[in-house]
C-alpha cells in the first residue's frame, strides 16, 4: 500500500485552526508536523501542508536506500534530489550533501537542478531514512488579490481551512455559503473542484462576488442575490460567516435568526462568530464537534463545527 508523509507548517496563531482542519482530514488528534498516512490527500488543498513526499522506501539504514534504487532501475529525466530538513531530526549540511549524491548516482536519466520534471526528497526521521518524490506546489496564493474585497472578510487562508473543516476528505459534499459577502469562501472550494452555491441578501455585495468569480474563471452564478430564509435546497455542510455588523446594524437577534434558518438547509455547519454561541447553537438543536479561535490583532472569531440530527 502507498504510504505518504505530509509535512505541515503554520505559525503560532494558527495551530488551534491547524489542528482542527487536520482531525476533519485525518480524522485523528495531530502530534506532529510530520504525519505519515495511507490516504493520498491531495495536499494543495490544505494551506498549511508545506509538502507531500510520495514514498518510494524507508529504512533504518541508508544503504538499502540505494540499493533499493538500484535494484529498481529507476530513469527520470530531468529530475533532481534534495534533502528536506526537519525538526525532529538534524542531519548537518555536508552530510545532507553528500546524501542527495548517493541517491542520484544510481537514479538513470538527466539531472536538471534549475527546472527539475521530478524532485526526488530524501530526510530522516528518528532512526529512519524517507525516500521519495516530493511534491510542493501551491496555486492557492494566486487568489490574494480580487477586484473586489473589504477589510474584514474572510482572507483566503482562513476560508480555504474553513472549507476543509466543513468536508474533510469527503469531495463528494455539496456546500452552501448562505451568507457569501464577496465570494472568498466559494471561490476557494470551487478551486478544490467541490460542489459549492453561495447566496448574500445585499444586491451590491452579491454582485461583487460574481465579479470575483469571473475574474478567476468560474461561473458568476454560482452566487445569487438571495436571503437564507428562502432557500430551499438541502446542503450537506453549510459554511457561514455571520455578519458582525461592522458597515451596517446587525443585532444579535438577526444572528440567531440567521443561525436557526439553517437547520432547513443543513445538519452540518461551520460557523464563524466574532463571540461565542455555543449556548445558542445548542439550544438551536446543534452538538458542537470542534471548535477553536482566530485571532489577528484585536479582532477575534470563533470557529466551530457542529452538527444535528438529520432533518
């Protein structure tokens, strides 16, 4: 079976939204940066997998690395090798160097350190040596910048972790974002290739996440112009961020209301406060699953998951 080692990096503010995006994904409690698994996760999803290395071996002697390789016959043209560095277990340059050279010795085809086809890793872990091909693209951060954005919305990291907490590794959920704004939040899942519709009640609002939408290439009407307590459909996840009334009145009453309306639509939500709800949402009928907080300079939201029974 293939096995896979990902590794994660995220700065201190970001480990409790780290952690919970990685119990929806791998469905267990995160011990470390570096996690090996049998799911091949595709890693581009998650801002917060700096790498995924494809293993090819791992052995507690470096040798019957090369000599696997050798055994093997592997040909890559154009391919590369370098030695990922860890902070679990510290191999020292020259070391690492002359690594890298024993594993593309016995690799046939053509070297190609400045545009590589394949990167080949090699890293230790404890007492054992990784050998793979690693994989770090990130397309993601293409998406910073829209034509239309306001300062308190959603950044594109925060609504890309939102997006995986809400479906882990199961592609096939179709999400609803009743409370849209701009669009960062659909954008994200549509990039991801997932099932999403977004609705926002504000004629202008709605119409600038449809500009969002076209300008990265997507479908303007996967947004409507349209109020949560209409909506019909049934979703398997709703994403909601709920407006904290910064540019207009929004009370805490209005909050709620928008919380309860939706249990017509869902039994999953992932909810985004600037307070914490759990008394409402439980009294909604909601059992909260996860939580966490994201706190960036005076300005804190609160993330929870949680669910009901079906309805």
């Amino acid at each position: 079976m293939k096995k896979y080692l990902y590794i994660y990096n995220y700065s201190p503010n970001e480990k409790e939204l780290c952690e919970m995006e990685f119990k929806q994904i791998f469905d267990e409690n995160m011990k470390s940066k570096y996690y090996f698994s049998n799911l091949n996760f595709p890693y581009q999803r998650s801002v917060f997998i700096k790498g995924r290395l494809d293993i090819i071996n791992i052995s507690h002697q470096f040798k019957n690395i090369v000599e696997d390789i050798k055994q093997k016959k592997l040909c890559y043209y154009h391919f590369k090798v370098i030695y990922l560095k860890n902070e679990i277990t510290h191999v020292d340059y020259q070391e690492s160097l002359q690594r890298c050279k024993d594993i593309a010795f016995p690799i046939d085809g053509s070297v190609n350190m400045q545009n590589p086809q394949t990167v080949f890793a090699i890293t230790k872990i404890k007492d054992q040596w990784i050998f793979g091909i690693y994989h770090d693209e990130m397309t993601w951060s293409l998406r910073y910048h829209k034509p239309h954005s306001y300062s308190h919305s959603l950044n594109v990291r925060d609504a890309r972790t939102l997006v995986n907490i809400a479906v882990g590794n199961n592609e096939n959920m179709t999400i609803v974002d009743p409370c849209c704004g701009i669009g960062t939040v659909v954008l994200e899942a549509l990039s991801m290739g997932l099932n999403i519709r977004g609705y926002d009640i504000n004629r202008d609002v709605s119409y600038q996440a449809r500009l969002n939408l076209e300008h990265f290439g997507y479908d303007p009407l996967f947004i409507e112009r349209k109020d949560i307590h209409h909506l019909k459909q049934h979703f398997d996840v709703a994403i909601m961020d709920i407006p904290y009334g910064v540019y207009s009145p929004f009370t805490y009453k209005q909050q709620v209301s928008l919380i309860e309306a939706t249990t017509n639509i869902t039994h999953r939500l992932v909810l985004v406060t600037h307070i914490c709800m759990n008394e409402e949402l439980e009294r909604i009928g909601y059992q909260i699953i996860d939580q966490c907080q994201i706190i960036k300079g005076q300005f804190k939201r609160y993330i929870t998951l949680c669910e009901r029974g079906n309805i």
